[in-house]
C-alpha cells in the first residue's frame, strides 16, 4: 500500500494592527532604532491590544487557512497549535480555538517555542500518511508581549506578536511534504525560558517581584546554538529528502535576528535572495515566525508551483526543526 503524500491544502494569518516601531521603543527603554536595527534587523513588531488573547489571533488566521483550503470548520478533523504564551495553563489554546471556529474535531497545543510550527507540521503529516486523520489544522500563533519586561532593552526589542496556520492534507502529483527533521537539546534549555509559573516555581507574590515570569535570556549563547542548529537541519532534512541545497528555491527560516541569517547563509551556501525575511516587520514572534513567513513568501509570488521550500527554526528546548516540501 502506497503512503499518503501530505502536503498543505491552504494558508492564513493574522497580524494586530497596533505597531509598536523602535523609535516607539527608545521612548519607553534605554535604546535606539540604529542600536536595535544593527544587531537584530527589526525596525517594527506588531502588539496585541490589551485584553488579546493567543486564541483570538489563532482563531482569526485559522479560519482564512481554512477557508483558502476551500474546507468548513467541520470538515477539520483535528486541530495542532504550537505556543508558549497560552490563553491558560489548561484547558489547551487549542480547545478555546475549536470553539472559536465552530470545528468538532479533537484539539491539543504543543510546546516547543519557536520551532513550534514546524514541529505541529511534522506530527500533522504523520497523522495524516497514517491514515487516522484526512484534514488536519496546524496553528502557530503567539501573544508573547504578555510575557516581556518591556525595562530590559536586550529582550523587549525583539519579540512581536501574531498567528499563522496551515490546512494539511492529502497531496498528489509528488507535491507535498518531502522529509522532516527534528531535535532538542535538554542540557541548554536555560538559555531561553521563562523560569516561573509552572510547577517548579508556582506563581506567587515574590515570584512576581522577582521578575520571573518574564522572558530572560542569554543572548550570545543563543546566536551560536541558532546557527549551529538551523545550519545543520537545513543539510539534514535536504539529505533526507534526497535534494541538494542548491535545489532549494526557497528557505522560510524562523524570523529572530538578520545576522544569525546572514551566518547561515554562509554556512549552507543558501544565498539571501533565496531566503524570505520579514522580521524587519514583525520581529520574533516565535511559533508563528515561520508560518507568517510563509504564507507570506507564498502571497507575494516567492514560492510558486514546484517551487523546494525548506522551513527552519530553533527555540528553546533548546529545539530545532526543518521540513521540505516540493510546492
């Protein structure tokens, strides 16, 4: 019995219409537009209305990528959301997005910051060559800025907010999803975190005073395990599929900083014409990076039929993901 080929049948996104630019920033924190966007590349980032939730942003692009896969809420049969910065700790974002959109499918988040969407793409498609779903939802979608200590100038400048999804199912004709990649790397997990409000370190009042809820990170550490991890799951999920990298039309690679691209770029020999950027616009804005960015890529004409599309991300975990797919 032949496996099904599981390729993406439709795309949406969301973006908040408040813009928050980095000479917004230097107003609230000691910094500059000429500092932030010489170190990072980011010159804007979207911000969620207060009162916004990670589940209306989903919910919102949810219903485009559902609607551009010419499917109703009620033909999903499942629903994958990657985030950190959930509605609640329970129930699931993804619950709270099933009723949102009116589906009647099973619903479950997934953790794995910014590599979240590719992650959610990885289980989708396994499900769905399985056989145990037909159309399967992928969200990634963030309201991060809940999450930032808007006085720290090395973490505040980076991080947006936004939602991107997917609609996966069956694909023909040899398009679709080529080969997947993941990994994690435990050891290095406080690198990037956020240290309260799990079990480890309940909410409480000192935990608040302290500062522990925001996002906290060591900056140049990361930098190097981004480019050491995003360059080797590039070569490994080309070698998976059986594609050279010089094969690849496209890289949507997760949105954190221009230098740690342009060092990819270097390492993979992936020119920068080939790599979709848009965190000039919207900064990190960790799982729905990549899914923005293609849906993106895809509306502006960057990916076209047959066009080798290679998704990358790292996050914490630390984790890293990689996926092909033939367009």
């Amino acid at each position: 019995m032949t496996q099904r080929k599981v390729g993406i049948l439709g795309l949406g996104a969301y973006l908040p219409e408040k813009v928050l630019t980095n000479f917004d920033l230097e107003k609230m924190v000691d910094t500059s537009d000429e500092w932030i966007r010489t170190r990072t590349g980011i010159r804007e980032r979207r911000i969620a209305e207060k009162g916004t939730a990670t589940s209306d942003l989903a919910a919102k692009a949810a219903l485009e990528a559902i609607q551009s896969a010419g499917l109703k809420p009620t033909d999903l049969d499942l629903i994958i959301l990657a985030t950190i910065s959930p509605d609640m700790l329970f129930p699931s974002t993804a619950c709270l997005v099933q009723e949102k959109i009116g589906a009647k499918c099973p619903a479950f988040d997934i953790s794995a910051a910014c590599s979240g969407f590719p992650y959610a793409l990885t289980i989708a498609e396994g499900l769905i060559r399985s056989g145990a779903f037909k159309n399967i939802l992928a969200i990634g979608a963030e309201v991060i800025s809940g999450f930032i200590n808007w006085k720290d100038r090395s973490t505040c400048v980076l991080f947006g907010d936004g939602a991107g999804a997917a609609v996966l199912g069956e694909a023909k004709d040899g398009h679709g999803i080529l080969a997947t990649y993941l990994g994690s790397e435990g050891a290095q997990a406080k690198l990037l975190h956020i240290p309260a409000g799990g079990s480890r370190i309940p909410p409480s009042a000192a935990s608040i005073d302290a500062g522990l809820h925001y996002v906290q990170m060591e900056g140049s550490e990361v930098f190097k395990a981004a480019v050491r991890t995003m360059s080797d799951a590039i070569l490994e999920v080309a070698k998976r599929a059986g594609i050279k990298v010089t094969d690849i039309d496209c890289l949507i690679p997760h949105q954190a900083n221009l230098r740690i691209l342009n060092v990819v770029s270097e390492r993979t020999e992936i020119p920068l014409d080939k790599i979709f950027i848009n965190l000039d616009r919207y900064g990190n804005m960790s799982a729905a990076s990549t899914i923005v960015a293609l849906y993106e890529a895809a509306k502006e004409g960057r990916i076209k039929k047959n066009s080798i599309v290679v998704l990358v991300a790292f996050g914490s975990g630390l984790t890293w993901a990689s996926c092909a797919i033939r367009w």
